[in-house]
C-alpha cells in the first residue's frame, strides 16, 4: 500500500504522461480474428473466480480516488469516469484488460500495474460495486438537451437497450457496464474511441453496431445514455460514497 501512495503522490505533483512509464506490451485487440473479447483466462478470471472483500478493498481504493474521487463520482468534464456501482465482472476486466496491453490507457497503468494480488483487485472491485451511484454528474447542457436526449432515447431503445437495459444497468455475468450515472462527455468519448477503432478491447458486437453512428448521433445517444437512473442503486442528497445495497 504504501508502494501505491507513494505513486499517487508523484502523479498528483507531476505530469501524469511523463511519469506514466512504459506501458505494458500491446496484446492483439479486436482486430485479431482469434481474439475474445471477455475470454476467461489468466488473472482476469482467477480475479472472478474469488468473493471480494468490500471492507479490505476501500483501503485499495483509496489511491483510486486521487482520480475518480473518494465517492467513485469521477469528473463531470468527463477525464476520468464515474466508476460507483459499476459491476465488479466490468472493474476487474477493464484493469486487467488494461494491466495485460489490451487496453490503451498510460494514465492508468501505473495504477493497474500495482494490483498484483488477484485478491486485491477482487476487493477494490467490490467496494467499487457497493458504493451508491451519484445523481448529480457531468450531463448534457446544450440549449437543444431536451430534443438531443429524446433522439438518443429513440437510437437507445432500437440497438442498446437489449444489452445495457432500459435503466443502463447492463448485465453483470456478460460483463455489459452499467451505464446510469456516467458522464455524458466520458460516454461520448469512448463510444467516438469504439466506433474508430481506438479502444482494441472493445465488444466486438458493439463495434459492428455503433460503426454505422455519425457523431451528431453518438451526441444524442451519450446525452439519454447520461441520463438514465437505477432505481435503488442512485445516491440520496449527501449520500455520496456510502453503500448502496450489500452485495
């Protein structure tokens, strides 16, 4: 721990991107035709295979929150995504998809990197999961928001709503992300990363889908795809950073 304090210290007082370091060793992404995009093997599933400690893993967390905030809110400007409530099959796949070069994302990797113990990206993952999910974020705040948000509904309800459901709760055991409580731009920019080819550890069905989007329409999806709430699961007036529900 004190290893990873330590790291987050130096980020937080330096460029993140020149202290970064070599990221790890790029692996074949969704443009390789033996690729899976949710294969269980190596620590991924070691890491599902074990019950998480919510207790042990706010102690994990706490580097995490120089970034994502000690709630799991992340930034409404989008840099950094809500992370709250998000299933722990999507937390420990993103991290180990991210540890392993399946993912591009320097900012994160020396992070990544330091969750050695599948235990302990178990635990992380599970104090993530169990924190209630903030009402209050990044949204769309065009003048036009009422007419973007009902487009998007439309485009949703057509080709997203079978996997991330109709209140973006997504689907725990096939690793489809919840979606109520993101920021609107974070979903805009990944979604935009997706459809070009820029996030190599992408759904390969979600590419097939979202490639035939212009970004007029990724605009309207992201701004209803923001707009979803979890009954249950969102955040009571200061209740930021408390459990939700016990998993």
């Amino acid at each position: 721990m004190k290893k990873i304090l330590a790291l987050a210290l130096s980020l937080a007082l330096a460029p993140a991107l020149s202290l970064a370091g070599p990221p790890a060793a790029k692996q074949a992404g969704i443009e390789a035709k033996d690729y899976k995009w949710n294969a269980q093997e190596g620590e991924k599933i070691e890491a599902l295979k074990l019950k998480g400690n919510a207790k042990d893993g706010k102690e994990g967390y706490e580097v995490c929150g120089a970034c994502h905030l000690p709630s799991g809110a992340g930034r409404p400007d989008g840099t950094f995504p809500q992370l709250a409530g998000q299933h722990t099959t999507v937390l420990i796949k993103q991290m180990a998809d991210i540890r392993a070069g399946l993912r591009d994302n320097p900012t994160m990797y020396p992070f990544a990197k330091e969750l050695t113990d599948a235990q302990e990206l178990a635990n992380v993952s599970a104090y993530i999961e169990s924190l209630c999910i903030p009402a209050v974020h990044g949204m769309y705040e065009g003048p036009d928001a009422a007419k973007q948000i009902a487009d998007g509904k439309v485009m949703y309800e057509k080709e997203c709503i079978e996997c991330h459901k109709a209140n973006g709760e997504g689907v725990k055991d096939k690793f489809y992300p919840v979606l109520a409580g993101q920021h609107y731009k974070y979903l805009l920019r990944q979604m935009t990363e997706i459809r070009d080819g820029h996030r190599r550890n992408a759904n390969p069905d979600m590419v097939t889908i979202i490639k035939k989007y212009d970004n007029a329409q990724l605009v309207a999806i992201s701004a209803y795809q923001s707009s979803l709430v979890m009954p249950g699961a969102m955040c009571k007036a200061g209740a930021a950073a408390k459990p939700a529900k016990k998993k």
